[in-house]
C-alpha cells in the first residue's frame, strides 16, 4: 500500500476515533490532552479492527450461504465482499507494520 494510501486510511481512522470520542462517556480523573490523544488513538485502532473483524464475519456469512444455496446471495456479492474483507485485512498488516516500525525506530534512539 502506497504512503498517500496510508496517509488517507489513517486520516479516515482519525476522524472515526473522533466520532466515536464524541459519543463515548467522558474518562474518569481528569481530561489531559495526551490522555485523549491516547485514547483517540487506541479507539481508532480498536474501532479499525472491530470493521475488519465485521467485514471478514460478513464475508464468511456471505460465502456460507452462497454455498448452502440460500436464495437471494450471489456470486458477485460473495466475491466483493471477500475482496473487502481481504483489502481490509492487508490495510491492518501494513498499519501494524507501520506501528512496529516506529516503535522499534523510537526504542533505538540514542538519550
């Protein structure tokens, strides 16, 4: 996945962590701005992999009840949403790479 690519995932995981920061309950003990900064941060994470986990739950209901035979699923559906799934998927590796990435380049800093 390209850099641009990943600058407008993470833009679009930003702006869901703040809706989702908006609905959610205030913390207890203080707001800081790191603290939200934090919490945005681990919200959007866990919000982007509660949708892929959705996306890949969808795509094996999908693919189950195209192989049971169930009227009304199709083909293509069943393939638009395993490529879904499997796109979201790939987009979550390369943030966890990212992630893994910086972690280790900050660990390695010299004091």
């Amino acid at each position: 996945m390209s850099t641009p690519a990943m600058q407008s995932a993470l833009a679009q995981m930003t702006t869901m962590a703040r809706e989702a920061s908006q609905v959610s309950s205030p913390t207890l003990g203080g707001n800081t701005e790191a603290a939200q900064a934090d919490a945005g941060f681990a919200d959007a994470l866990k919000s982007s992999i509660q949708r892929i986990n959705e996306l890949k739950a969808t795509a094996d209901s999908q693919a189950k009840a195209f192989q049971a035979g169930v009227p009304g699923v199709e083909l293509n559906d069943v393939m638009v949403d395993m490529q879904k799934a499997s796109v979201a998927f790939q987009m979550g590796q390369q943030v966890r790479n990212r992630l893994v990435s910086a972690y280790r380049d900050v660990m390695n800093m010299q004091v």
